[in-house]
C-alpha cells in the first residue's frame, strides 16, 4: 500500500515550481527516492533521481533557474542527492560545488549561524537547519574540512540556546536578531508560537547530522544526542492521545480550528525511529514512532474511488514575513490544508523507511 502510494506519485511527479529547479520540495522526494532505493535495491528510484537531475542541470554544471546570490537556504536541501552521482560525473560536481560556494559565502547573524535567506536578513528559521546544515556538513566530511563540520555544530548550539523557550519547553519556529520584525517578540527577538514542521525540521537535521558525525567525534556525538532527546522529552506531552501526531500549532490542542498535522508528526516517526535505529534513544521511542506513523495512517491515509491512495491533513505552507504572515494563532491556523504535499509526502516515506529496517513487515502496509 505504502509502496504503491509512493509509485503513484513518482509516477505522476512534476517539479513542485514550474519556474524552478531543484527546490527543497523536489529535494525530497530525490531524498525519498535514494533511500528506497537502497532499502529495496530497486535501480528505478534512482533512474528517477537520474532523470530528475539531468532535467535540471546542465553539462557545464549549470544549475538551471539558480542564483548563488539570492542566499536562499532552501536552494540547498536538493544538493544532498548530489552526494552518491557527483563522484563519477563532471556536471554533477560543479553543480555541488555551486552548492558549497553559497555556504562559504552565506551571511550570517553575529552568532554566525546562517540568514535563512537574503530577503530574510539576521533571521534563524528552524527550517533552515534541514536545508542548509545537513548539507554543509556533508561538505566538512568530503573535503575532510573539521572547520566546516564544526561550524555546523556550532549553529546547532546556538539554536539550543536561542531558541528554544524553557516555560515553553518547546523550539519557535523563528528568531529575528534584530527584534524588529513584526512577528518577533520585541526583548527575544522569537516568534510566540512552535509550528509543527519547523520543530520536525530541526529534528531531522538533528538526527540526519548525527548519523554523519564520526565515532571518534564523541562530544558532537553527545551534544546532538542530547539536544535531540531533550527536544523530544518536551515535545511528547503535548502530543495526541489517541493518535500520537503533533498539533499544527503544537501546544494548543484545544484552540478552535487547530489540527493534527502530517507533515511535522511524520518528521517527528522519521526522528524517533532513525534514533532508535542509530542507538541514539531506546525501544520506547521506536514504539511511539509507530504509533505515530499508523496514528498519520488511521487519521489521513486514503483510498480514492478511482483506486489511488492520497495522504491528507498537511499543511501547504507557513513562513513569517509579511502583514498576514505574522507568526499569531489565526495566520498558522489559516494556511491551506492540502493532501499529496510533497512536504508531508516525503518525511512520511522517511518514517516508513527506517521503521521498515527494525521491521521488514512494514513494508507490507
């Protein structure tokens, strides 16, 4: 069932912009792609990737649509499908290499963690940890660089002390350094509330940059583990009881017009089990990570009439920057709900992966 959902979408896959390539959106469902094909040893998932890359780049390396000089951190998450085929191909290296340049080259707050883009000035998004450090530190390992691989920890520390509100005992979604933005809190410069897929973000990078870090870097190692445990200690009380998933805005559950949301609740099964699986927290974990995996299932997965399946209750989009995007409960609450978005599409494929390797009968579902 699973599987065959997953089929009908790459089947049916057009690029998430028509007006641009390699997006974060298509950087997921690349991701999704590589990781069954290992999973499976099925070479059609990485034909698709194979096919998907040659649409978007150029034989001189040419990143068709890109432009370094927006320092949108977004534009980075794709480059991870660049990893496994730029070893053995010209135009796959440079188009990595183009990668790596707008990382050198990013601005930064004055703690040094990443703009989330140049429109974006001095703001930290939780979002920008998935696309642009996961990345960055693959980086640090290809060119051996323990400079680039610290400084990725060194943001990640940052965030655990900026962002994260101890009455709350939850992550916000955004930080603005210079106070002045609209939705920022006018002494912490944070945005009120935590959203769920920005949290799910950071949680994927958290446990994605772990699985990179070497045996040897034992105190990364522990920071990572703990800021991740952490993390999700204080997230688990406010999840749904009889589902496990996460809330749109994850500590209102009773706030009218507030909804279980997919995306960020699969990030969250994908976090859980790929811990687990990586001997980063215990058995009890990977059990709520498939209790939230089937509560995404008995809420939101669907079969049409028509005999294909679809993947409901996700969020289109939320972001900060504008009169109506101003961070309050009304504007997380009024973003279109839409079923198939590749955002919760992906992260959903993650779990399924990683549960699928502590037990192969998932795989059946």
């Amino acid at each position: 069932m699973i599987l065959e959902f997953y089929d009908q979408i790459m089947k049916s896959f057009s690029s998430y912009h028509s007006d641009k390539k390699m997006t974060y959106e298509d950087g997921l469902m690349l991701l999704a792609a590589e990781r069954l094909a290992s999973l499976l040893n099925d070479k059609k998932y990485l034909d698709f990737n194979l096919s998907y890359l040659d649409s978007c780049i150029g034989d001189d390396g040419t990143i068709f649509t890109y432009n370094l000089e927006d320092y949108n951190i977004d534009n980075i998450l794709a480059g991870n499908a660049l990893f496994r085929v730029a070893r053995n191909n010209n135009k796959y290296e440079k188009a990595l290499n183009t990668l790596e340049r707008q990382l050198d080259t990013h601005p930064r707050t004055s703690t040094s963690n990443y703009f989330h883009k140049n429109i974006y000035p001095y703001q930290i998004w939780l979002d920008g940890l998935y696309m642009g450090l996961v990345f960055r530190y693959r980086i640090g390992i290809l060119r051996n660089d323990e400079m680039v691989k610290k400084d990725v920890i060194n943001q990640l520390k940052n965030v655990s002390k900026i962002m994260f509100v101890e009455k709350e005992g939850l992550y916000m979604h955004a930080f603005d350094e210079t106070h002045s933005m609209q939705w920022a809190d006018k002494k912490t410069g944070l945005s009120h509330l935590p959203w769920s897929r920005s949290i799910g973000w950071m949680l994927m990078a958290l446990i994605d940059i772990y699985e990179l870090i070497d045996s040897n870097d034992v105190d990364d190692k522990l920071f990572i583990k703990d800021m991740l445990k952490d993390a999700v200690d204080h997230l688990i009380p406010f999840l749904d009881q009889k589902t496990k998933m996460m809330y749109q805005i994850v500590n209102l559950p009773n706030e009218p017009k507030n909804y279980l949301e997919t995306s960020g609740s699969a990030m969250l099964s994908y976090t859980l089990q790929k811990a687990y699986n990586l001997h980063v927290l215990d058995e009890t974990y990977s059990h709520l990570a498939l209790d939230i995996f089937k509560g995404i299932i008995s809420t939101y997965f669907k079969k049409e009439e028509d005999g294909l399946y679809y993947l409901d209750g996700i969020c289109k989009v939320a972001g900060l920057d504008n009169k109506k995007r101003d961070g309050s409960i009304a504007y997380y609450l009024s973003e279109p709900i839409t079923k198939n978005e590749i955002k919760g599409v992906g992260p959903f494929i993650f779990a399924f992966i990683e549960l699928a390797k502590k037990d192969k009968s998932i795989l059946e579902i």
